[in-house]
C-alpha cells in the first residue's frame, strides 16, 4: 500500500481512459483538489489542458503518453508507478500572461504554458507593429502572424515557424514571425524573461488578427501584451532517465 493520494485524469480517447481505469484500479483514484499529485493521461495537448485547469490547486503534475508525440509526457507503464514518483524530478514552468483588446473594447487576460500567437484572420496578411518594453523595435511586420514562445513550449510551434529551441535555465522568450513577407529574412529575436512584449494590429478594419494563448483564440484584436508570470509556478515532473532539459538538448541535434 502507498500513502500518496493521486488524481488520474484522462484525455478522452480510448486509450487514456483505459489507462486511466487500469490505473485507478490499481492505485486509488481522488479527485485533483484532494490529491497529492495529478497523472494527466494524454498527449501534450492534454498535458496542456490539465496544466490550466489545475493552475488554482498548485499540485504537481506527473504526465503519461497515451496520444500521439508526448513531448512533454512520461512513458506509460502502469507497474512500479509510486517508485517512479518518488524518484521524477520537478521542472518549474512560468506561464506567459496575455493581455488582450479587442476592436470592439473588449479586454481579455490568459495564461499560456507553450506561446502567444497573433494570425491574420482574413486573405490578407497581417500588419503588426512590434514595442518591446515600450520602445518601437519594427514599425510594421507584414506576415502571417508572430508568436512568443517560452522555453517549456520553444519546441512547440516555435520550433516548426523556425523559431530556436531555449533551454529552461536560459532565462529568455523567444519572438518569432511567421511566414514574414517584409521585412522578408527577419528572424526571431531572444529577449529577457523580464520583458514587455506588446503587438499593434496598424490595419485592424482591413486586415483582422486573431490573437491565441495556446489553444484559446480571442478574435479581433488590436493590441496584445505579453510577459511572463514569475509568480505562477507550475511543477512538472518527469522520470531522471528521460528528463525534460534533456529532451530540449536532444531535440536540438535531430535531424
């Protein structure tokens, strides 16, 4: 018998939820405000979800693959689970913090793990003026859209825009346009973990820009500001054999 109170939440796909019942069979099942630790059974979109959803509870978050890439989950093995645990290192994520407005007056705050992305939302490319800690530093992108990324999440859709994959002890976001048109070879900028990044929509009646944290989307935006939250912590643990930083230096020498 263990002494460790778990929650196992599932992605809702078959295989998940079979694990999550194999699981909570074997090892008890409480619900995430009760538990010591949440095992989040998923993908790295789950991993996602269940990372804000249980932002309140301030419980460490221990992920198994049961989806397609997992990059930010552990390998599923229901046996030996409570020795893995206690032997899993903790990886502490800070969040982005997004403030959004949006044509009609409208003001919208999320939180993103992985990036903030602004993309047009017409036929036409957007065109975004980019300030960093106030100051003008591109006084129009013409593009498909640009993000910021934060370590945990450079080698998301940062990576795949050709944006640099960040170690987490770098203590730098990364800024990345996409499909930039003018200036045509602008590539992404590293800039402080301190920083105030702010996004101006310069034709928001001709060209419409939809800004997203993550996965949410806010349509019709016109300003976006984002910096990181250095008072959420967010505790993410993976086994030693296969540990996150690990992962990030792998990931930059695959072909």
């Amino acid at each position: 018998m263990h002494n460790m109170a778990l929650a196992f939440v599932a992605a809702n796909n078959e295989e998940a939820l079979l694990a999550q019942k194999l699981l909570s069979e074997q090892y008890g099942n409480v619900v995430p405000t009760r538990a010591d630790l949440i095992i989040a059974l998923g993908g790295d979109g789950y991993m996602l979800e269940t990372i804000r959803a249980t932002i309140s509870t301030c419980k460490p978050i221990y992920g198994m693959n049961c989806g397609t890439i997992g990059f930010l989950m552990n390998k599923f093995q229901n046996n030996n689970l409570i020795e893995r645990l206690h032997k899993a290192k903790p990886v502490i994520l800070h969040p982005l913090r997004m403030h959004a407005t949006c044509r009609n007056g409208t003001r919208v705050e999320m939180l993103a793990i992985n990036e903030v992305s602004m993309f047009r939302a017409s036929a036409q490319a957007a065109n975004i003026r980019i300030l960093v800690d106030g100051r003008e530093r591109l006084a129009e992108l013409i593009c498909d859209g640009v993000l910021v990324a934060t370590p945990a999440g450079s080698t998301a859709y940062n990576l795949s825009a050709h944006g640099p994959i960040i170690p987490l002890g770098a203590n730098v976001l990364a800024l990345t346009p996409i499909s930039a048109f003018r200036p045509r070879r602008l590539r992404s900028a590293l800039l402080s973990r301190e920083a105030i990044i702010r996004f101006e929509t310069t034709s928001p009646e001709k060209r419409p820009i939809n800004a997203v944290a993550d996965v949410m989307e806010v349509p019709d935006v016109i300003e976006v500001e984002i910096r990181e939250d250095s008072n959420v912590k967010l505790t993410v643990l993976y086994d030693p054999e296969h540990n996150f930083e690990e992962r990030v230096l792998t990931e930059q020498f695959n072909p």
